[in-house]
C-alpha cells in the first residue's frame, strides 16, 4: 500500500481540490458580471444552465451505474478475487543507491576482492549496513565500466521460522532469469544450478547481488564453484552467519563511528538539502544540534538501521518518541512500546497476529484475509515503520521487533488460533481457484510459480503450537497439498513434494486424520520415484500400505488405489522398466483399478498408466485403445494437460508402424503443452521429435517443413540438433536427462561436433 493513498494525503487532496474549486467559481463570477450584458453572453448561459439542471444529474446517475457495475454490486455476478501473478521472466531492474560517504575504506576494500576472487560477501552485524555497502561496491563497477547491467535479489525467506534451503534459495535466484529450478537439494543438481546460471548470467548480467542472506546454505551451493576470473561477479550482502560459506573473499563491517552515523542523520533531516518545516521542526526541537544529536547517537549502537528508523518515528506527525524514553531500556522494546500505543485495536491485533503466522511477506489481500474491519490496520503499522514493504509489494514484519514483541502465553495461542486458520483458509480457496485452470492457461503456471513461495512455509510442524489448531487448519492444508502435489508433479520438483507431503503426513497423525497421513505417505514415495530413488520409493510405498488397515473401508479402499497407481508408476521407472513380470504385475494391478473405478476422476490416470504399461510390452493395439479412452476422459473433463499427454503417448505406439502419424501426433501435442505451459511435457515432445529426425529423414522434412520430403542426412541432423538442444534445456535441472544427452550426441557425431 503506497504512502499516497494514507488518510492525511486524501485530506490533502480534498483541501487542494475544494481550494480549486473556490478560485475557479470567483472567477466566473467576476467573468460573468462582464459577459452577461451581452447577447451573445445571455445565449451561452442560456445552454449552461441547461446543462447544469438537465445534464448534471443525468452524468451522476452514469457514473454511478457505471461505478456499481465495475464493483460487480449491479447487473453481474460476482467472482472471487484473482491475484495477478508476478512475472517471472524479467529480473528486477537495478537501482542506484544513495551515495555512501562513511564506509569509503570498506567499499575499497571490498571492490579490491571482488576483483581478485570473482566474488565478495559484506557480512556483519543485523543493521549495520551490509546491504548498502554491497549496493556502492555494484555501482563502483557500473560506473567504472567494469559492468553493464546488474541484478539485486532479495534473498529473505518467505517463512518466519527458518532461512531458505540451499534447493529453495537456488530455485529462487534461477526462475528470477527464467531458468528451471533444480528438482532437489542434492549435490549434483546444485551443482548443474550454479553452472547454469554463471552462464546465464555471462550472455545477460555481469553483476548479481544477492541481499538479505542469512545463511550459508543460502550461497554456498554457488561460492564453491564461483569462476574466480569474475563476469559475472558476484556480490553477497548478509548477516554474520554466513561466513563459512564466503570465508575466501570476505569484508566484515564493524560499528560505524559517530562521525558516520552524524553524516547519515545530515543526510535525512538536514541541514542541507531539507525542506524548510523539517529544519525548522528540528530547530524549535533542538534535536539538530550537536550537544542534543550524541546522545541519540550513541543509542543506536553504531548500527545505521537503528537510526534510520528512529529518524523514521521522529520525522512522523505526532510522534513524541524522544532520546531519553530510548534511553531508558532496550531500543526496540522501547520503540515498540512507543509506537504502539498510538494503534487502533484493529492495528494492535494485527501487529500481534503477523508474529504468529508461520508465513511472512504478505501481500495487502492476504493480510485482509485475517479480519474483517471498516479502517486500515494495515496503513497505521506501515506508517509507523511496524510493517516493511518489499520490492514486490509485500508487508514483513522486522524480525528486530517480532524478537521483541512480548505476548502472554494465553494471548499468542488466541492470536495463532484466529489468524492462522484465516490465512490458511485463503490460500486454500485460492488454490482451488487455479488448480482447474493449470492445464489450460499459461497464467496459472505464473500464479503457482509465485504462490508456492508463499504456500510451502505452511507445512512446518512448528507452525502449529497445538494440536487443537491443527484440528482447524488440516482440511484446508490438505487442500492446498492436492493443488501442490499437481504443480510439483507437472514441474517434477522432487524436494518440494516430499517437504510437503511429509509435514502434511506429521500434522495429519497429529489431527488424528490417518486417511490424510496415508495419502501424505503415497505422495512422499512419489517422491522419491520422481527423484530416480527407486529403491526408498519401494519402501516408502510399503509403509503407506500399512495404513490401510487402520482406516474404514471407504477410505481404505481409495487409499489403495492411489497405491496401486504408484506401484505402476515404479514399475515404469527406472532399469525395471524392461521387467515383463514386473510390468505384468503392474497391469494387472491397474486393471483391477479400472475395473472398480469407472467413473472414478482418477480413472483418466488409470487410463494412461495402463497405456503406458502396454507401451512398456509393446503391445501397442492395446496401448492405443487405453489411450484413447484416456483421451475421451480427459475431453469430456476439459483436462488439456492429460489429453495432450494422452495424444503423446499415441504418437509413441504409433511410431512403429506409423511414423508420419506419429510425428503428426507429437507435434499436436507439444502445440498444447506450449499453449499450456508444460515446460516438461513440451520437452518430452521435443526429444520424440528430434530422435524421429535422427532416424528417418522424411519425418526430419515433415517437421521442418510440414510436408513429409526427404532431407539430406547434414539437414536431418541439424533439424534434430536444434529439436534436441531445445528439450535438453527444457529439462535442466532434472535428475536424468541421459536419454535426451545420447541423442544429443549422435546428432553432434552426424554434424562433426563434439
């Protein structure tokens, strides 16, 4: 919420405005003392006092169906709210930050290692000053031309319990230049991170500066392979505990001196440079003199964060905060106190609510999810600097005031079980609002892209401080877990699958849900299949089947359906995959599914597994017949993500026999998942189409040019090569991608490449 929209600015306004309006009717008056003695005068106020009787009212009454329309209050029906979904393609412009006089040496210093090691951390103390310091060392290399573009990334967790996973922190900075995310936190899709963005951001950014790191989990998967030859350079701002991961190239900042801290308030509140009621405040006050400034100074510890936001409460209207009351105690214990007395009860139990949530970074619709109320909480603590506003436009409560925001126990267990469940029950009507639409519209993928961010924090077990709220919140949490099982699925994110699904699985045995702690258990062993662990996939499956013997036959029964599905799904995974018994077992397993499930939702799944399994014994007539009815299911639900899967698949059984069908097929189908988003059903597509084009070159002709004509074999090649390349990035990140890589290479064998 932006500063113009606060109340004294609307009075402001209304002032100018009525002002305007008084100076504009005395003209005309003394105007129209002149004209009126004319005919030509008579006549025109003739017409305008018609338009005023006749015109005016009839203009009101538009503006004001117009206004009900738009407010959906006349005419339609309204729908839910929808969040326009952050872009995630285009990093964030840089801006030049204010210049910094008082840490001259430290920026020096700093520039000097970034220049031999390729990267520098500035680390210190929380406030003081690390995120300036690390800005002024990016704008010496903008300016000196060392650089030509650079990219700053507010690395700060979305969760208000802990700092982001190395898996996490990487997928963050990567999807910010429109790079996939690594499926998992291991060692070698870090590795493959780091890699690829360095070359990213060697074609597009020379600098990137990531901000706000507070541990060395957050970089280390980047500063252990950092290019000490620099360009791109790398800049980290954070908090003393990263050390170990930037040890090699680090500038620690100490205390700043009060000299500095003295340049810092000039700078703010005078006396060069301020406007003219600042100066004179600061004089009738005398907090602008020297005798009265040390004092203030000296409270803040030689930290700049403190005293900027002392100089924030000072400059406010009304406020009396002084440097005696600062003084008096603990910093910001004593400007809590102050500041919060002045807050509507609204305000104060917001203030209190934020500190329980288990998320932080809220939007403005978010946070009016949590109450209901004619004024605006959340202005009153923005003003006050009790709330932050991010770049993204997303309120954090500092992590210095939620230290010191002191609640009685019985009090923060009242907050926690009135705004926590709200919060929850908004993201899950969300989620239920985007779910159907993820594979139809690009759009949804965007929204899911930014939400999860939002959403994962949910699932931490220390969010909850008891079991009566999770009792509140588990039907909502298992909603959102459904939506983000289809996100991770469909983008193959492993690691974020199972944190899900494991929380959900320890909060449900919590609640006393075991049908919810049982799928949960399903859902981890899908896990670990996606992350090519077979073996703990198997296990994990076995231990979910022993739940079933601990719920009602209705829901026993779904239970083991969603396990027999995973079963056939490990048996398609993996070295077993040429397995006849095992792929037989797993048919069986499926039909029986089939047979008990007809009009089942899952029954489309059923279908396409079963197509799958076929396809697996080349059975191929079989395999055809499954996936047509698979695809009539997926129409007739209006599901374009299965059907274009399904249409994948029939290219598959049709190549044999068919080949100019088959890519006919694959090219429908990766149209679809382009229209869509499916960044790993369009790369699957890819690598049909470009192994196609390596082994008949009329099918390389009907994919260049859409008409089935012979290429020369160079022509075929490079038709594939271009295909190939495509789907190989398309699938970055991904635990294996050996497939796409041995065509790659024959196709490079072919073009005399290595």
């Amino acid at each position: 919420m932006s500063s113009d929209k606060s109340f004294l600015n609307r009075i402001a306004g209304w002032l100018i405005a009525a002002l305007g309006v008084i100076l504009l009717n005395l003209s005309f008056e003394l105007l129209g003392d002149r004209v009126n003695d004319t005919a030509i005068g008579r006549l025109v106020g003739y017409i305008l006092f018609v338009a005023v009787v006749a015109g005016l009212p009839l203009g009101l009454v538009a503006l004001a169906v117009h206004y009900l329309w738009g407010r959906k209050l006349l005419g339609r029906k309204a729908k839910p709210p929808e969040r326009e979904p952050v872009k995630r393609r285009e990093p964030p412009a840089w801006q030049r930050p204010k210049p910094l006089q008082h840490r001259k040496s430290e920026v020096d210093n700093a520039v000097r290692l970034l220049l031999d090691n390729g990267f520098v951390a500035v680390i210190g103390a929380r406030d003081v000053g690390t995120s300036a310091v690390a800005a002024s060392v990016v704008q010496r290399l903008l300016d000196e031309r060392r650089a030509g573009r650079a990219t700053r990334i507010d690395m700060r967790s979305r969760s208000s319990r802990r700092p982001d996973t190395a898996r996490d922190a990487a997928g963050r900075v990567l999807s910010t230049f429109g790079l996939d995310e690594p499926a998992d936190g291991s060692p070698e899709r870090l590795a493959d991170a780091s890699e690829r963005l360095e070359r990213a951001l060697r074609s597009s950014h020379d600098v990137l500066l990531l901000d706000n790191v507070s541990a060395p989990e957050e970089v280390e998967w980047l500063t252990d392979r950092w290019p000490v030859a620099g360009r791109p350079w790398l800049v980290i701002a954070g908090e003393s505990a990263v050390r170990p991961a930037v040890h090699r190239s680090v500038e620690v900042l100490g205390e700043l001196s009060r000299h500095g801290l003295r340049a810092i308030w000039e700078a703010e509140v005078g006396p060069a440079g301020t406007p003219w009621w600042r100066r004179l405040r600061e004089l009738l006050a005398g907090r602008g003199r020297a005798g009265r400034l040390d004092p203030l100074l000296d409270v803040c510890g030689g930290l700049p964060g403190v005293l900027m936001a002392f100089v924030r409460e000072m400059m406010r209207p009304g406020s009396t905060l002084t440097v005696e009351a600062l003084r008096s105690g603990g910093v910001w214990t004593v400007y809590l106190n102050h500041v919060r007395a002045g807050l509507s009860a609204d305000a104060v139990w917001l203030l209190h609510a934020l500190a329980e949530l288990p998320v932080t970074a809220l939007s403005a619709g978010e946070i009016a999810a949590l109450l209901e109320t004619t004024g605006d909480p959340l202005e009153e603590l923005r003003i006050r600097n009790l709330v932050r506003e991010t770049d993204d436009g997303r309120y954090r409560l500092p992590i210095e005031l939620r230290e010191v925001l002191t609640t009685p126990r019985s009090d923060r267990r009242r907050y926690a079980h009135e705004a926590v469940p709200a919060l929850v029950r908004h993201h899950a009507r969300e989620t239920a609002l985007w779910l159907p639409r993820l594979g139809t519209t690009p759009v949804a993928v965007e929204w899911f892209h930014d939400a999860e961010l939002s959403l994962r924090p949910l699932f931490t077990t220390d969010g909850y401080p008891d079991d009566d709220l999770v009792k509140q919140v588990i039907d909502d949490l298992a909603a959102i877990a459904d939506a983000l099982e289809a996100w991770y699925v469909r983008e193959q994110q492993s690691g974020g699958l199972f944190t899900v699904s494991q929380a959900l699985r320890d909060l449900a045995e919590r609640a006393g849900r075991t049908d919810l702690a049982g799928l949960a258990a399903v859902r981890m062993a899908a896990a670990s299949r996606i992350a090519a662990a077979l073996d703990e996939a198997g296990q994990r499956l076995d231990a979910a089947a022993r739940y079933v013997d601990r719920l009602p036959a209705e829901a026993a029964a779904g239970l083991r359906v969603r396990i027999r599905i995973e079963r056939a799904l490990l048996a398609l995974a993996g070295p077993g995959r040429a397995d006849p018994d095992r792929l037989a077992a797993a048919e069986r397993e499926l039909d029986r599914v089939a047979d008990a499930q007809s009009g089942h939702p899952e029954l489309t799944i059923v279908r396409l597994n079963l197509g799958a399994l076929c396809l697996g014994r080349q059975r191929w007539r079989e395999a055809l017949e499954h996936l047509d009815r698979a695809r009539g299911l997926a129409a007739e639900q209006r599901d374009t993500g299965c059907e274009a899967h399904a249409v994948e698949l029939q290219g598959v059984a049709l190549a044999a026999g068919d080949l100019p069908e088959a890519v006919h097929r694959w090219l429908r189908a990766k149209e679809w998942y382009e229209r869509t988003g499916d960044e790993q059903g369009e790369a699957r597509c890819l690598q049909h189409l470009g192994s196609a084009a390596l082994t008949d070159a009329t099918a390389a002709g009907q994919i260049r040019d859409g008409r089935p004509a012979a290429l020369t074999p160079p022509e075929a090649a490079r038709v594939a090569l271009s295909l190939l390349e495509k789907a190989k990035s398309l699938r970055a990140g991904q635990p294996d991608t050996s497939l796409v890589d041995h065509y790659l290479s024959v196709a490079r064998q072919r073009l005399g490449k290595s």
